[in-house]
C-alpha cells in the first residue's frame, strides 16, 4: 500500500495563502456587486464562489488519476497560479458585461454567462484546496485548521485593503495572494525557477494593484467599474472605497439649482436656488452635500421640507440626527436655530468627505461649536449615551446597499425595531419627539403602516396604555406619474408624552402654513382606518392579513422592515401588476426564490451526476451514512454562521465589526478546533467531541440572547470581547466535526473523500440561500436552530459510519 504524502510547510502556507485570497475575493465580490448590480444580488456572490469551489471539488473525484499523489504539488502549483491568474482575466472580463435583470431568455442568459465567468477562479481555488485536504490524509486536522484560519484572515485583511485602495484594486491585491500561494507550492518541487517565476508574477501584481490605486484617484484606473445599477459610469468629483460602502460626490460646484428636498412644499419660493452636490453610496443611496456660506437665506428652503415637521413643533431643542449623510438634517437643525446638534454616522468615509475633503464648501460644519460630529452606529451609541434629546430624527434612512458581510442580508435595518425605537424614545425629554420619514404610496403605504405599527409597539413597550395619543402623522403627496415611484413623505412624530392641544395647534399651523396634510390626528378620526388601528395598537397579524402586506412591528430577531410581503401573501402576484414597494419585494424575493430552487437542483446534481459518472468504478454501497454527515455539517455550519452574523451585527452596531469580528472569531477558532484533532483518531473520541459540539450549540442558541441584551449598552471594546467569548467555544467544537469525518472517510472509504468535500461544499451553497429564507420567513433564531438540527442528524450519520471501524 502506498504511503500518503506528507505536507511540509510550504504546502501549509500555500493553502493559507491561497484561502486568505479565496475569501478575500469572494468577500470583495460582494462589495463590488453591490455597486455593479441591484442590492439583493448581492449576496449571490457567496453561492457563485461555493459553486466554483465545489465543482472543483467535484473535477478532482471525477478524474483521479489526473489528480493523483505523484504530482500532487504540481498540480497544486498548477490549480493555485491558474486561481490567481483567472481572477484578474474574469474580474476584467466581469466588469464589461452588463447583465439584464428581467425574465426573458436573452437576459436569463446574461445573468447566467456572468455568475459563470465568476465562478471560474473558484473552480480552481476549489480544486486546490480539495486537493490540500484530502490528499495529505495524516495531517488534515492540521491542514483544514490552516485553511480556516487562513480565511479568517483574509476576511479580516479585507477591511484593512480595502481602507487604502478601491474595490478593483483589492481584487489585484488578491490575486497577487493567490500567487503568492502558488509559488510556496512550488517551492516544494524538484526544480526552483517555477517559485521564482511565480514570485516574480506576484510582485507584478502588487505593483499593478498599486499602479491602479493611484490612477482610480484620478479616475483613469485600466482596472475600474464600467457599469453601475445598469448604468455607464459617469465622472464624479470625489471617490472612496472602504468595507462596507463606495462613497462618490458628483455634480456641477459653479451653478446653482432648485433645492433638493424630499419632501419640498408646493409653496417653496420657485425662484429659489441651491448650490449643491450630490453624494452617492453604490451608485443607490443618495444625499446632497449643500454649499453654505453660513448665510441664513441659503437654509430657508429647508423649512418647506415635510422632514423636518418636528423642528416647528419643539424649537429650542438639543438635536440628535440619525444618520447625518451629506449634513442636509445638520443644516435643517441649524435654519430652526435650534440649540445644539448631534450628528451620528455610521460611515466615516461620508465624515471625511463632508468635514474634510469639502469643508470650504460646506462651511466647515466640523468646526461649529452648536455641532457634535459622531461616526459610530446610531443605535449602540444611544444605547451608550447618558444624555437626553429633544428631537431625535431619522429622514429616509436604508440600506439598499450591502455591507462587506452582504453576502448574508437582504434587506434588514436595524434602525427600523421594536427594540431599537424603545431605545430612541428612552433617550427623550418628556416632551422630546422622534421624528421618521418614510415614502408614501398612495394606494397601499406599506413604510408608513409599519412605521406606525413600530411607533404603538414601542411605546407599548416604555409603558405607555394608549399609544394613539402619543403619534402624529403628516404626508406631502407629489405624484411621480410613475407605478414604481413614490407619491411622497411621510412623516411620523412620536413623543413619550400624550400630544396636547397646543402641540397639535403648532403641527396644524406648520402643516397649513406648507400645505402639508394631516393623515393621523391624536385629538381626531383618521381617514385611513388603517392608521387609527394601527395607532392605536390593535392585531397587527389580523390587519396584515387583511392587506396581504406584513405591516407587523419588525424586531431584532427578524429585522427586516422592507420586507413586507409574508410568503403566503407572494403567490399569485406578478411584479408587472404590483406597485411600489410591493415591486420592489416581488422582484427580490423572486431572486431569492429562483436561487433557492438553483441551489438546490445543483446540490442534487452534486449528489447524483458523480454517482452516474462513477458507478462502475466506485462503489457506493455503504457511504450513506458519510454522505449524509457531510452534507448536514455543511448545512448546519453555514446555517449556525449566518443566524449569528446577522444577530450580532446587530449587537456590535456596526458592519465593519460584524464581519471582522464574527467571521473572523468563528473561523480563527474553527481553525483551533481542527487543529485540535490532529491526535484523534479513534471513533469513540470523535462521537465524545461531537456530543460536546451539540451541547455547546444548545447552551449557545439558549444564552446568547440574554447575552446580547445584558451588553447591550456597554462600550464598543467590551462588546468585541463579550461576543467573541461567546463565539470561541461554539468555532472550536464546530471545526471539529470537517476533519473528524474526513478521517474516518479516509480509512473507510478513501476514494470517496474529494466527493464528501464536494457534497460538504454543495450544501453549504444550498445553506447561504436557505438561511436567508428561514429567517426572513420564521427569524433569525429559527435560522440557527435549523443549524443545531442538521448537526444532530450529522452525529447520527456519524455514528452510524463509526460502528464498522469500531468493530473492526
């Protein structure tokens, strides 16, 4: 019998090389397909990278003989530079392709020649990889620990490349990984030039990604983004890239404009004029920056906004601004002379663009005395905050761009709970007022029902008994002539406080003296019966029902405010005849929907086309029970990942720290855990490490909540280490259970290994996309618990392929 190979540790940092670039680029991916493609495609780019890596896989047991031991590091010099090397050619290739979003057969096929081109760097990755793990069978308790912990750290290098070049620059720095990992394979063979001629290559790709950094800040990149949402790229003033966002500022600084508003009275002087420039995140999200010169009368246009209700309401008043974008709801605060102003973003990008890069323009708002600049999540810093606001006002916040972590979101905002508004309103004087604007559809506002529906559940929450008399609600209609436009704003004011009659005089005056409308009166019946009980906190689920929309009060464990349409409400509706935001939801839950039915048919075929192929070579009599184990580890795996990365998100207020601290926790110690296997050889210590596993995931699942809830409040380092504490023991027993199956596959059934990988990888694709059915469907909770389930069935699988060893 042949002696396995032994891995040196050339190969060890090859497969970390060439790991920390696969994750690296995967992850990228989903930055740059935010910017290139519309939000919910984001998230595809996950699936497209373990599709790639799983038909590598798959080609490795399919032709074994080309994939033998003999020239094993050969191939894995060969399999890693071709990685590197098609990264480049199908990035570039990516980047002129203009995919149609539609159901016709031309536009299916675009979208499928694009996820192709896609896919092929991972298909060597893939192949790799799989080679690295099942090949040298001693040592892979060691191998697999490497290569987690590899993609650990290139999850965490991401966030540092990406604050010092832009998204087509990175993707050359990892390539040039990818290379790098090449030549340490090749470092290994007989002869040395190969190694030289591949760190020669590697060295040119780091020069190209520098290269191409300095020449995208003057937006003549030979790599950069041709298409954006459709669209040609447009010049633009200013550009920046970082983990979770592509800020651009475009427009004309010489000339000035009507203002910008989202909500302007129709009595705004018409002859008044702007100077301002537009500020862009992933070509989607957008906020002006306004020219100001500390002149009152260039403010004055900013009093016709229905945003900015609450101003008239409560002068005089300390101010927090949720979400401070281009400084438009700082500048409001300062045209009402308000007393102070607290100014909280999350993107320290738009920060420095607005206080920095256009401080003359903006007239140096960093430096007002009456302003607080805070960059940070709004939320956990409330939470944080020992000081009470007046006004705390949130004007049409949304992420319809992907964080670096998108690949695991669709639509969720945490801004937008029941928990997070019990914060805010914790956070207010007595008579304090928080303020939320949301679009407004005329025939079925579906925002501002939920919105709604938030306010009487938190207040319900804070204690208050009747929580009608506590909101008020004002809309500008100005029709779009447009389906798929809004018909205007909607402005909700909630106050701990019953409104009285002299509040609601002030709101009267302010809405007349702008022909504004008011659509839900404390001291009033409202039009919209829909409103009243809403308001008036009664059955959410039964008015839902009557509506077919889901205008429940969102919570943190399934935070997703603009996905209003329950699953049962989906059948039936066509996106042609939907309007608005119903639209919207169609056409992403139709991508999630057909993604969902792909996956699947491609981990069936994962499963059966290799069974076909090789039946008469290879036997399958007896590896059920191994199939079944690594199918269901590499369900419950990303299953157990992605409920957590969306909850703690959540916890750590912010995207950066979702993805670098809990993806970067649980696969460093996933890497741990495999590492701690390197001795385990018998099948009873396998079963007593996954019991423990099953246990651990219990103790998780039932005491993270209240974990989360406790920390809640406490300052951004503590809650780092509280949910890495929490994340350790669960990555530590969860990457025990990859090598654990592959050692016993290696003794019992050694030719089927590069298949069980495959199955491992298919499933996981399948569990990116189930995930985020089952939480938007049934929470976050059931999404983890969904997890637990597939590792309970995985120790039975377990133990059931265990028992011939053990009797053997």
């Amino acid at each position: 019998m042949t002696e396995p190979p032994i891995a040196t540790r050339r190969t060890y940092l090859g497969l970390f090389a060439v790991t920390m670039a696969t994750l690296m680029y995967e992850i990228l991916l989903t930055r740059i397909f935010s910017v290139t493609m519309w939000y919910h495609f984001s998230f595809v780019a996950i699936s497209v990278a373990m599709f790639g890596m799983t038909a590598g896989a798959l080609a490795v047991y399919l032709a074994p003989r080309w994939f033998s031991t003999e020239h094993l590091h050969r191939r894995l010099t060969l399999t890693a530079l071709l990685f590197s090397l098609t990264v480049v050619g199908s990035f570039a290739l990516h980047l002129h392709l203009r995919p149609e979003y539609s159901m016709t057969l031309p536009a299916v096929a675009s979208v499928a020649l694009f996820y192709l081109v896609i896919a092929v760097p991972f298909f060597f990755g893939g192949i790799c990889v799989c080679l690295a793990l099942t090949r040298f069978t001693q040592q892979v308790g060691r191998l697999y620990a490497v290569d987690l912990i590899g993609a650990a750290v290139g999850c965490a290098g991401l966030v540092g490349v990406m604050a010092i070049c832009d998204g087509p620059s990175a993707v050359l720095v990892a390539a040039a990984l990818g290379a790098g990992g090449a030549a340490c394979f090749a470092g290994s063979l007989q002869w040395r030039w190969p190694a030289w001629a591949i760190a020669a290559c590697c060295a040119l790709m780091v020069f190209a990604a520098v290269h191409n950094t300095q020449k995208a800040a003057v937006q003549d990149a030979p790599l950069a983004l041709k298409w954006a949402k459709g669209q040609a790229e447009t010049k633009w003033l200013y550009e920046k890239w970082n983990s979770f966002s592509r800020v651009t500022v475009s427009g004309d600084m010489k000339n000035a404009r009507p203002p910008f508003g989202w909500g302007l009275s129709p009595l705004c002087p018409q002859d008044a004029s702007v100077k301002f420039l537009w500020l862009t995140i992933d070509a989607g999200a957008g906020t002006v920056i306004t020219k100001y010169d500390h002149k009152s009368e260039q403010l004055d246009h900013l009093k016709y906004d229905v945003v900015n209700l609450a101003h008239w309401m409560r002068p005089q008043s300390s101010v927090l601004v949720i979400g401070a974008g281009g400084g438009r709801d700082v500048l409001s605060a300062l045209a009402f002379e308000q007393k102070h102003v607290t100014a909280v973003e999350i993107n320290g990008t738009i920060l420095h663009a607005v206080n920095d890069v256009y401080a003359d323009w903006t007239g140096r708002l960093g430096q007002d005395k009456r302003i607080t600049f805070v960059n940070d999540e709004a939320r956990s810093f409330v939470a944080r905050s020992g000081g009470s606001y007046d006004i705390i006002q949130i004007s049409l916040i949304d992420t319809w761009a992907a964080t670096a972590a998108g690949a695991f979101v669709l639509t969720e905002n945490t801004l937008y709970t029941q928990e997070a508004w019990t914060t805010f309103l914790q956070r207010l004087t007595p008579r304090g007022v928080l303020t939320v604007s949301r679009w407004y559809w005329k025939d079925k506002p579906g925002e501002v029902y939920r919105i709604v529906s938030l306010a009487a559940e938190s207040l319900r929450a804070i204690g208050v008994k009747d929580p009608a008399r506590h909101i008020a609600l004002a809309r500008n209609m100005t029709p779009s002539g447009s389906d798929a436009q809004p018909d205007g704003v909607g402005t909700i004011l909630v106050s701990p406080s019953p409104f009285n009659e002299q509040d609601i005089a002030a709101l009267s005056a302010a809405c007349g003296k702008m022909k504004f409308e008011i659509v839900l009166n404390p001291l009033a019946a409202a039009a919209d019966p829909v409103l009243t009980d809403l308001a008036a906190g009664r059955d959410a689920a039964a008015i839902s029902d009557r509506l077919g929309l889901n205008v429940a009060a969102p919570g943190d464990d399934c935070p997703f405010f603009f996905h209003q349409l329950r699953l049962r409400d989906i059948w039936g509706r066509s996106e042609a005849a939907a309007m608005g935001a119903e639209r919207i939801n169609i056409r992403a839950v139709s991508v999630l929907g057909t993604l969902l039915a792909a996956v699947i048919g491609l981990t069936l075929l994962c499963v059966i086309v290799p069974l076909l192929a090789t039946m008469r070579r290879v036997p399958l009599v007896g590896s059920g029970s191994l199939l079944v184990f690594f199918a269901c580890i590499g369900m419950g795996f990303m299953l157990v990942e992605i409920s957590q990365m969306q909850r703690l998100i959540v916890f750590l207020g912010h995207p950066t720290y979702g993805l670098s601290v809990v993806l970067f926790a649980l696969l460093l110690s996933a890497g741990a855990g495999s590492f701690l296997t390197r001795n385990c050889d018998a099948a009873s210590g396998a079963l007593r490490r996954l019991g423990v596993l099953l246990a651990v995931l219990v103790v998780f699942g039932l005491l993270t909540p209240a974990a989360v809830a406790w920390f809640r409040s406490s300052p951004t380092p503590l809650r780092i280490a509280v949910a890495v504490a929490i994340l350790a023991p669960l990555g530590v027993f969860m990457g025990m259970a990859f090598p654990l199956g592959m050692k016993l596959a290696s003794r019992a059934r050694a030719d089927l290994t590069a298949w069980l990988f495959g199955i491992n990888g298919a499933t996981s694709i399948c569990a990116s996309v189930v995930a985020m059915a089952v939480a938007l469907a049934y929470g976050i909770s059931a999404s983890f618990w969904a997890g637990v389930v597939c590792y309970v069935v995985a120790f039975a699988a377990f133990a059931l392929a265990a028992r011939p060893a053990a009797k053997a």
